[in-house]
C-alpha cells in the first residue's frame, strides 16, 4: 500500500483565499498582533510566516520586536496595551519566551477573546468542558486534516503521541469530543509501538526526527506528524516518511503538511475573534 499524501499546503491555501474572499468588501479588517521576544531564529521564521500571512489575506497586523531581556512587568504591560486596542482583536506571543520570563503568566494576561492561540487556561479550560470558541491552531489543523482523508474518527481508535499543553493534549481533547477512543503515548510510555500498531489515527508531536517507524504503523492507518526537526541539513517529521508512507492509509508531509494549516487556523481564529469582539 502506498499512502495518500494529505497536501496540508493546498487545503491552507483554499482556507486563506475563502478568508480573503470574505473579507475583501467587509469595512472592518481583523487585527492580529504578534509580539516576538528575543531573537530564537525558528521563532522568528513563525512569525514573519505569519505576518506575511496575515497581509495576503488582508489582515491587519501589528509586529511588536521585543528585546530578549525585557522585564516580566513590561511585557505584561504591553498586553494590557493590546487587550485594550479595538483594532486588534487577536493577541499572539510567540513561544517559547526567554527564562526570565513566566510563561503562564504572559499567556493568562491575554484577554480570552482575544486568545486566538487559544493557550489560557479559560481557553483550555472550555476545550475540556466541550464549549471551545478559540481552540489552539494547531490542533484544529490535525482534526482539519484528518478530517480531510474522509475515513471518518468516531469509534475509531486513535494514538496522540506527546502531551504538551499546546499540541498533544488539546489534539487528544479534540478527539474524544468526536468519540475516537483516544490513548495519550509520552516520553514515560512503555512500548509505545504496542500502542502505535492499534491505532487507525495516529498523530505524532514529539519533536524527535523520524521517531515512527513503519513496523510501528497500522496498515491504512492515518497518519498526522506534527513535528519540525531539523536532519541533515533539512527539515524533516517526527515519522519516517518515506517507509511509513507503504504501510499508511493516509500521511501529512514535513513540510507541507501540519505547518501551513495552523497558520490557516490562526488566520481562522482572529476572524473568529473579530466576531467575538463585536458581542462584547
Ligand atoms: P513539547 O516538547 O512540549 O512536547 C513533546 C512531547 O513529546 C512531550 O509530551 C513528551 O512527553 C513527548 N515525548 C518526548 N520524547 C518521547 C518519546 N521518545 N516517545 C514518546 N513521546 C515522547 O513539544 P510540542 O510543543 O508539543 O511540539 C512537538 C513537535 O511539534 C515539535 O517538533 C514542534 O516543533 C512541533 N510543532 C509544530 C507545529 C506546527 O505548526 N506544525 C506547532 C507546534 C509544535
């Protein structure tokens, strides 16, 4: 067997131009602002993505450049300058921040309609409790693309590998309100392959290059790799693609796949909190 590439470029791409479409004769354009924190270079790729994102489909954004040693205090500071903008109906803080700086608190400053992140513990919170309204991007971008391979998620078994606040729980959450019967696989797992094998979804977000191996996959199984490694001087998943694809039924490339639909669901996001802002 040899897997159906899910094209996560070509599904974004379709997203941004119905975005763009949308809000092309609206009087009112949807605000993001992106504040970076020091100069991580991945971060910085994020962000002008996302930047040149927001531009092409005619988003307004706001950059704020924060040097790496900025104070606690001044940070919070400037979302509370954000949280007050009506131009600005979204905030997002680039992650990770330097040490020095709290990350919980930074993110529970931002005001949760305008969490397009969706990284507050309200927003979190309401994702447990099945009442999300801006739910993280990224794990809107698995179910997005798993999804898309039409082979349906109720009743089926699904493996979540990683349990990051961010990625693998929230994945996970999103799952089980579709009734997927969900296994969370972690660093601690024992045999995760034993686990691998059962499942008919198996989204992987770890951040360890090639970790999946083909003897570690259902055949037909979809197969939804979060990671961004670099490898031999490219970047790569954390599925060894090019094996796993003759087993899988369904598989995201490295890029092209996960990356590119997390920015269509930010994009997604801040429209929805343009919306948010206006029943408020
Ligand atoms: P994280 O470091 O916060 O979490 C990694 C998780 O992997 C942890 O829960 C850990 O328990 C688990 N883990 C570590 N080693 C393991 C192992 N050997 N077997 C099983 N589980 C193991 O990372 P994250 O923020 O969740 O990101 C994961 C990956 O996804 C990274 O490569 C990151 O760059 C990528 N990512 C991509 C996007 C995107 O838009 N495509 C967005 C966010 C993160």
């Amino acid at each position: 067997m040899t897997a159906k590439i899910i094209d996560g470029k070509k599904i974004a791409d379709k997203i941004l131009s119905e975005l763009k479409s949308k809000i092309k004769n609206s009087k009112q354009k949807p605000g993001l602002a992106l504040v970076l924190v020091g100069n991580n270079p991945a971060s910085e790729i994020y962000v002008n993505f996302k930047e040149k994102t927001c531009k092409e489909v005619g988003f307004y954004c706001e950059r704020f450049n924060l040097d790496k040693n900025i104070s606690e205090l001044d940070l919070l500071k400037l979302i509370n300058d954000l949280n007050q903008k009506p131009n600005l109906h979204g905030i997002l803080v680039q992650l990770p921040l330097p040490k020095h700086i709290n990350e919980h608190l930074i993110t529970n400053s931002i005001l949760p309609h305008k969490d397009v992140d969706g990284f507050t513990s309200l927003s979190l919170g309401n994702l447990m409790s099945e009442n999300a309204i801006l739910a993280p991007a990224t794990a809107r971008a698995v179910l997005h693309l798993i999804e898309s391979a039409g082979t349906g998620i109720e009743g089926k078994n699904a493996v979540v590998i990683g349990r990051s606040n961010i990625v693998g729980k929230p994945v996970a959450m999103m799952l089980l309100e579709k009734n997927a019967t969900v296994t969370i696989c972690h660093s601690r797992t024992k045999n995760p392959a034993e686990h691998t094998r059962k499942a008919d979804i198996l989204v992987v977000a770890v951040g360890k290059p090639r970790l999946i191996k083909k003897d570690m996959v259902k055949e037909g199984a979809v197969v939804i790799d979060v990671g961004i490694n670099r490898a031999d001087g490219k970047i790569v998943g954390d599925v060894d693609f090019e094996n796993v694809k003759e087993v899988a039924g369904f598989i995201t490339p490295v890029p092209g796949g996960v990356g590119p639909m997390t920015i269509a669901m930010l994009m997604q996001n801040t429209l929805t909190a343009m919306e948010l802002a206006k029943r408020i």
